[in-house]
C-alpha cells in the first residue's frame, strides 16, 4: 500500500447509504449530473461519455458497477472525475459533500469476508468517530 | 548539471542529423566529390559528437570523433571516397541509430562496445594513408623517422621484434625522369616479397599502383635479412635514385610521433569548429528563423481551436430572428477569424512527407544489396504534407510495402533480363494531394501479384474454401492479401515473408482513417495507393439521428444520399440488400449494429446514407438528417479505446457529445 501522503484526505462520497472515500489525490472535479451520450458496445456499466470542458470522459455508474439496486438520479447525484496518469473517468455517486482526513493508523485492511470484486476494488476501510468508510483504490477499480 | 531535460532534445536533435547523416552519405555514394555534400556530413556529424559529448553519451561521441577524422581526409583531399569507406561508414550510422533509439527508450546508453568499429575506421585512415601533415612533411623533407603507425601495426612491430626478426623503414626515391614509376614500384614490391614481408606502406599499394605519388613512396617491413643485403637488392633495380633503410629497435618512438599526431588533429579540430560554425550561422540566416515546438503545446492550441469553433457553430445555431443586424455582421467575421486560425494551426501541424520518405533511399540500398537485386528508388512529391500525427505513423506501413515490393515484387536479375526487362528493376514511392486526402503510391516494375497462386495459397491457410476462391474475382483474390497470416513468399527471408504484413499495414492505415488498394497485372508491377485525410483533426461530416441519439458520419466516406421503399428490401444469403443504379446494395441498420433502443419507425420510406469503402459501398439506414457541419474529432480516450464501430466523438453546438461513425468497419 504505497499511500504515504502526510495528510490522507480523502474525498467521501454516498452510495446507496453507505459512505466511501477516494484518495483526494485521485480526484481531479466533483460535477454536476449533466447529459451523458450512450456508447454502443461497452460495459453495462459504462453510462457514456460527457463533454468535460471540451474534453471526452467516460462515465460509470457505481451503482451498477457494485451491483446496487438503481436509483433515480436527484439534486444531489454528483459525478467525481478520477484520473489515473492521463486517463480521467467520472463516478456516478449518489452524493459527494466533504473531504476528510483519516491518519494511517486508522485504516484497516479490508475484512477476508469480503467478496473477491469488492476486495479488489477496496484498500482499506477507515474508521473516523464511529463511522465506517470504505475507502476505493481508484487504479483497481478503472483495472489500470 | 541535470542533463535529463535536455534528453528529448538531444535525441530529436540526433535523429535529425542522423537522417541528414544516412541522406547525404547516399548522395555522396553517387558523387564522390560534391565537395558541399562532404561538409554537410562533417557538420552533422560534429554536431553530433558535441551533443554527444555534453550529453555524456561517450560512445557516440568516440565514434562520431572517427568519423570526423575520415571525412576529414576525403574532405582535405587525401582519402577517395570508395564503397568499402561508405560501407563503413554506414554501419557506423547503424550503430549511432541503433544508440540514440535505445537512449530514446532507456535514458541511457547502450552497453555496446565500439572498439570494432572505432578500429574499422581507423584502419581505413591508415591502410589508405598517412594523415595530411605527414604528406607535407614528406613533401618538405625526405626524412622518414615520422612514418607513423597505429595500434595494429604497433602490435605487429612488437611481435615481429620478439620473434628476432628486423623491423625495417625504407624509404625509395624514384630518378626524376623515370617513366614507368609504377613498374618500378612493381619490381621493388617483388623482390621485397622474396625475403619481407611489407605491412605498411605509403602511400597505399592501390596508389602506388595507380602512379598516384611523386618519386618518392615508403615501405615499412619486416625480414629476417640484414639492412644492407636489402639496400642491396633493392639499389640493382634501375631507375632508383637513393634507398634510405633505418631500422625499428623498439616501438617508443612510434608512439611518440603518433601523440604528436593527435596533438595536430587536434589543433585542426579547432580552427574546423570556428569554421563549421561560420558556416553554420550563415545557412541558419537562408533558411529563416524557426522554433522547436513540443507537439504537445501544439494540440494544446489545437484544442482551443477546436472550442473556438464549437462556440462558433453554437453562435450561428442561435435562432436568425433574435439577433440584430450588428450580431449577425460579428458572427459572420467570427466565423472568417475562426477558419483562418483553424488553416492556420494545422498548417502549423503540416509536415513534409520528406520526413518519412528520406529514410527510404538508404533502406533500398541496404536491400537490394542483401537480396542480390538491382533495384532503383523514385521518390516523388516529398514536399506534400500531412498531418504530424499521421506522418508519425505512417513510416511502418510503408517500409513493410517497399520491402514487400523489392522483395516479392521485382525479379532475381537473370529473371528480368529473360523477360526482356531492364536490368535494374525500379520502385517508384509517389506522394501528391487529391483534394482533401493525400495519396501514396508505391509502384514496382516487378512480376505483379500472381493471382492464381494468392488463391492457392488462401486455400492451403484455410482462408478460404477451394469454392470460395474460384468463385473470386481478380481483385478480391488480391485482396486475401490483405487477409491475417497471409504470406505468399515461398522462402522466409529475413526481409519480409513472416506472415505478418500487409493486415497490419491495412490496420495501420485504416485507424488513420485512409484506405489502401492494389493494382497489378502480371510481369508489368504492382501499385499499392494509400488514400490518407489531409487532417485527422476537424473533419466535414453528415449529422443524424438514430433513434434519439445524433451520430457524425464523415463525409468524405459518403457517396450520396437517398431513399428507398422498405418493401423494395431483399434478403440475399442473410444479408439485407437492395437493387440501387443496377447494383445489389448490402443495407446496414444502424439501429441494429450501434444497439439504439429504438421501435423502428413505421415508414414505409428509409433514409440511406451510401457509404464507400474504396470500391465497395453500402447503404446505412438512419432516421433523418441533420445536415452537414465542420466537426472536431475528439479520442473516446485510453479507457475505452478500440471500440468496434465507433471512430471517436465530438462535441456539438449545443456542449452534447455525439459519437462518429467508423463506417470503414461497418462495410
């Protein structure tokens, strides 16, 4: 687990109800829904592109992707632009509202239990007051 | 100092004066004594040796160091350019090549020793030659004690001395009337022979026999006979004005005079630098000022460019009746700005095909020499220019269709001489623009493409069946060519015949959005075309809509617009077809290939979009047209790269994106 950074922000998003983080270093924006172009021929999960100021950004759907239950979109439905070198890809979530710090020894290695998708997707669950959050490895979940 | 941020210009720097090296070495092959020729070289290569060297890079900067020293001497006079130096010279080029690419992929330099090589040239200088003081030395005096020797012939001195055998300076001085210098040379080489062995003479044996000396020449030796027995034998011969014999006890002083040397060359060296770059100043004042620019800031521009134009197309959309005289002049004169910054910018991005082609004559040479063949470049059109992408990547398919044209296409010499032919068989590589696309040719004068054989061939691959491939017509036969894991070369060479071919140049070519055809006739040749676009990066295309969902479809693919009855659909062999202008037209439904959620509507007439593919078309079925607009082709970038179908997208006036429509795939 390279994730040395001193300060160990993250960006902590909603879906359905449970709470998850992502490595604040990983996220370029937090967007607005806005109107996303179908592509033929990819992933279930795979909602589309959306013009990022002029730029083309591949969309998922979380939810999908996690095999949760679909949820209309609402006012608070955001998508976080991720970037892994110069790939970037936006994240469908249900909400996203803060960033937060957790120090490293708050972090714990996903439990056995999980299955092996989500384990793969998952580095470590941090515990902040009495909340769990699960926090994303962004390179596993884009298989980069 | 950090030299790593200098690394990227070192090596586009290197490459360029690499390939100005490779071109110009060429011309020279083909005139010897184009003095302006000869100093280009010298400037390139010194150039390149004093990258090299700022860059640490010490084994280039050896070698280009010898490389000056050679041409050096031809430049001075004293050494003629021969095949035998310019195939030397050549492998050195392979070599610095060979270098700066793995620096370009590593950082770092290759681990590859020099020596080889470095002795090569050397030894060209010194089996040719003495170096230019010496000449004049001797000129000036005829004293020999500066007769000097390199580290191969140290190393035989110092051999022949512990054998007991005698190491001999002898210096001949011809009478001034006599008339047959070189028999005489002859006879003294003769009688030396019979008792001595000669391991160094100047100037060299070639000269020598060429009469190319005045009436003196020298002869270094070894024998086991006595310093006056040779004077002796040599002193009978006639026409021999004086033998001055000095024998070699030990090999310091040879050292000594070849330090001296270096010491010289050096000096030479410099007054070369002060000239070199006087020279240089005044080339850079006729070709005009010029700036290095990273590709990557120019896509940058590009982009904005693009957004400039998407804002452009979204003013004009704004609705003609709510907005005033004044908006619709400034719109209009927006619209003129735009277009000439969009010129302007991908004239920017245009590059000589030269680029590419430059590299050709060299890799024609090399192969015919390895295949035996005789075998002449044309190039014409090398000023035509293209996009940078596209010149980037165009280099491969092209080599892979030159081999396959000296290789496959152009017959051993015996064959062409028995079919009446010239000799030398003749490669032509074309570039020239045709409206908005670039054509390249590449045209051999060979044996064509034998079709029955490619049948056969398709058959034993199992490409085909035996009925398919009688059912086949001459040119879709000659297209199995371009099938995966065709070949049709009887040996494998080294050269070309691996199976792997011309898929991938067809692959290649078709990603830059071009296609390519073949034309042959047997024992005449055959011609590959590859169509090319001007630009890759803003293209004219036809917007529709399928279902609810818009799609560009470029058009320059597209051959014309129609409609058509649906009942008028014929099934044929599972494929829905229509009878167009005499023809069977195969109909793809978009809907259906794309997966648009969609009920079909319940028209009895359908809009088709006829789109071609070189020489076959086909008919899309779309729900209505939008119109023709300028587009910007953006990638659907890295994550969801190599989607079947789809070419890239764009952004529309209105911020949405539409897909573009990779109909080559679809056909």
């Amino acid at each position: 687990m390279n994730y040395t950074d001193k300060n160990n922000q993250f960006v902590v998003f909603e879906l359905d109800n449970e709470e998850y983080g992502i490595d604040i270093l990983r996220v370029k924006t937090i967007e607005k829904m806005s109107n996303i172009t179908r592509v033929p021929k990819t992933a279930l999960y795979i909602k589309g592109v959306i013009n990022l100021r002029g730029e083309i950004v591949p969309i998922i759907d979380l939810r999908e992707k996690f095999n949760l239950d679909k949820k209309e979109e609402s006012e608070n439905t955001r998508i976080i632009i991720v970037y892994v070198d110069d790939i970037n890809v936006g994240l469908i979530v249900d909400s996203a509202s803060k960033v937060i710090e957790i120090s490293n020894d708050m972090i714990e290695l996903p439990p056995e239990s999980l299955g092996n998708t989500e384990q793969n997707n998952i580095y470590g669950i941090g515990k902040v007051d009495d909340k769990i959050i699960t926090l994303l490895d962004v390179k596993k979940l884009l298989n980069v | 100092m950090d030299i790593n941020q200098y690394l990227e210009i070192f090596i586009e720097e290197a490459q360029e004066h690499l390939q100005n090296l490779n071109q110009n070495l060429l011309g020279l092959e083909n005139s010897p004594n184009d003095n302006d020729v000869l100093n280009e070289i010298f400037r390139s290569a010194h150039t390149l040796k004093g990258m090299a060297g700022t860059m640490g890079f010490n084994a280039i900067m050896n070698l280009t160091h010898e490389m000056e020293n050679i041409l050096d001497e031809v430049r001075n006079g004293r050494l003629t350019i021969n095949s035998g130096i310019l195939d030397v010279l050549f492998e050195c080029l392979d070599f610095l090549e060979g270098s700066v690419n793995h620096i370009s992929e590593t950082g770092k330099e290759m681990d590859k020793n020099i020596d080889a090589l470095k002795n090569k040239l050397i030894n060209i200088i010194y089996n040719k030659d003495l170096p230019a003081h010496e000449k004049q030395d001797a000129e000036n005096s005829s004293a020999i004690s500066n007769f000097t020797f390199n580290q191969y012939d140290e190393n035989v001195i110092v051999q022949a001395l512990a054998q007991g055998m005698k190491v001999f300076k002898i210096e001949v001085i011809l009478s001034k009337d006599c008339m047959l210098k070189s028999a005489r040379a002859f006879l003294v080489f003769k009688s030396l022979e019979k008792y001595a062995e000669v391991f160094k003479s100047f100037p060299s044996v070639e000269d020598i026999e060429d009469e190319k000396f005045d009436n003196n020449f020298k002869l270094a030796v070894i024998t086991s006979e006595g310093k006056d027995k040779v004077k002796d034998d040599l002193m009978s011969i006639s026409e021999i004005d004086e033998i001055i014999i000095e024998e070699l006890k030990e090999v310091t002083k040879a050292f000594e005079t070849f330090s001296e040397e270096i010491a010289v060359a050096e000096v030479e060296h410099a007054e070369e630098d002060k000239e070199d770059s006087e020279e240089a100043h005044a080339k850079k004042n006729k070709i005009g000022k010029t700036v290095r620019v990273d590709i990557n800031r120019l896509d940058n521009l590009m982009n904005l460019v693009s957004e400039l134009i998407i804002i452009k197309t979204r003013l004009e959309g704004v609705d003609s009746d709510t907005r005033d005289q004044n908006m619709t002049e400034a719109v209009e004169y927006l619209e003129r700005i735009t277009t000439n910054l969009h010129d302007a910018v991908m004239k920017v991005r245009m590059v000589p095909i030269e680029r590419v082609f430059n590299r050709f004559p060299r890799m024609v040479r090399d192969l015919s020499r390895e295949l035996g063949k005789e075998v002449n470049l044309h190039i014409s059109g090398e000023e035509t220019e293209l996009d940078r992408t596209v010149i980037d990547e165009i280099g491969d398919p092209l080599i892979h269709l030159i081999r396959n044209a000296i290789d496959h296409g152009i017959e051993d010499k015996q064959e062409r001489i028995n079919n009446k032919k010239a000799q030398a068989g003749s490669v032509a590589l074309r570039a020239f623009q045709d409206g908005n696309s670039v054509v390249i040719e590449v045209e051999d004068d060979g044996k064509g493409i034998n079709v029955s054989r490619v049948k056969k061939k398709a058959v034993e691959n199992k490409l085909i069946s035996q009925v398919e491939a009688d059912a086949l017509n001459e040119k879709e036969a000659v297209d199995l060519l371009f099938q995966p894991g065709f070949s049709t070369a009887d040996v494998v060479s080294d050269v070309s015949g691996r199976g792997v071919g011309l898929d991938v140049v067809k692959t290649k070519i078709e990603s830059l959005g071009g296609t390519v055809e073949v034309e042959t006739s047997a024992n005449a040749g055959s011609k590959f075309i590859i169509r090319l676009p001007l630009t890759l990066a803003i293209i004219q295309a036809l917007l529709v809509t399928i279902g609810s969902e818009k799609y560009a479809i470029p058009l320059n693919s597209i051959k014309e617009i129609t409609s058509i009855e649906k009942n008028n659909i014929r099934i044929v062999q599972g494929q829905e077809v229509i009878l167009y202008r005499n023809g069977v037209l195969p109909i793809v439904r978009l809907s259906h290939v794309l997966d648009v959620k969609n009920d079909e509507k319940d028209s009895s007439e359908l809009t088709v979009v006829i789109v071609k593919k070189g020489e076959k078309s086909s008919g899309f079925i779309v729900d209505s047209l939008i119109g023709q607009q300028e587009i910007v082709i953006k990638s659907l970038g890295k994550y969801l790269a190599g989607i079947r179908n789809i070419a890239g997208a764009t952004i529309l006036g209105d911020g949405q994106v539409a897909l573009i429509i990779d109909s080559n795939s679809m056909i």
